[in-house]
C-alpha cells in the first residue's frame, strides 16, 4: 500500500507544486488484502481535496503506519478546514459545505461519500478533526486481513 500512495502522490506532485505546498510523507511498508483500484479512489480523493482546500505555501502531511492487525492512513493540511457544523455531513451524498467561504472551488460533494463507502466496504473506519481556518486531518484505518 505504501508504493501505491507514493505513486498518487507522485501523479498529483504538478498540483502541490503549482501551489508551493509543502509535502511531508512518511510511510511504513504495507501490505494489506483489499481492492487495489478502490483503494486508489480512497487516496486519491483524499489526497487531492487536501491539495484542492490548502492555500498557496501551506502544507500537506501524509503518514502511513502499522498499528498491530490495523493500519492507519492519515492525512493532514494547513487548509481551509471544515465548519464543526458540516464535519458531521460531509460523508452525505452531495453534502458541500459552507459554498460562500471558497466559490472558486468546484466540486460535485460525491467524493468523500464514495471515500466513506469503500472504507466501509472493507471493514474499516474514517473520521475527520478539522478547525476552521486551521487545516484538517482524515484518519482511515483498515484491517489488514479481510
């Protein structure tokens, strides 16, 4: 799984550079049973909304661990952050929150509802600590063996 992030974050590297955003990923090697292309959608999505939502010069922090029969992704920006009111909805289909803090920032609201089901598809779990103006972090962890 490892190798797979470091790939997406590769393919993703002319958007952070674009915004000068720094990167900092460390990842343990992993190997975890699980839908490789669904886990791709996982991360990307992730990955990209991180870049999407920090403003120029911020940072991304990426970390991927082994935690005993558990493994744990977690992402952290310097962005926008997420309203304590929308933290709740934002896996909802659709859910977009507060539209008048980033009009410039397009999106069709799916994305983290997808996210949400694959986890769940995989016996897994997401949550999200964000403050407004302040960043965000997603935490998901999975199982190592379904």
């Amino acid at each position: 799984m490892d190798k797979q992030i470091r790939h997406i974050i590769l393919s993703c590297e002319p958007q952070w550079l674009n915004k000068n955003i720094n990167m900092d990923v460390s990842l343990e090697e992993v190997e975890i049973k699980a839908d490789e292309d669904m886990m791709s959608q996982v991360f990307i999505n992730l990955i990209n909304n991180s870049i999407k939502f920090t403003s120029e010069g911020g940072s991304v922090r990426i970390n991927l661990h082994n935690q005993g029969n558990i493994l744990e992704f977690k992402i952290s920006d310097t962005g926008i952050g997420i309203d304590e009111e929308d933290q709740s909805r934002i896996f909802e289909r659709f859910f977009k929150g507060d539209k008048s803090r980033s009009p410039l920032i397009k999106g069709s609201g799916l994305g983290l509802s997808i996210v949400k089901k694959i986890v769940d598809m995989h016996q897994g779990t997401i949550h999200v600590q964000s403050k407004l103006d302040t960043g965000t972090t997603f935490i998901v962890t999975l199982p190592r063996n379904l």
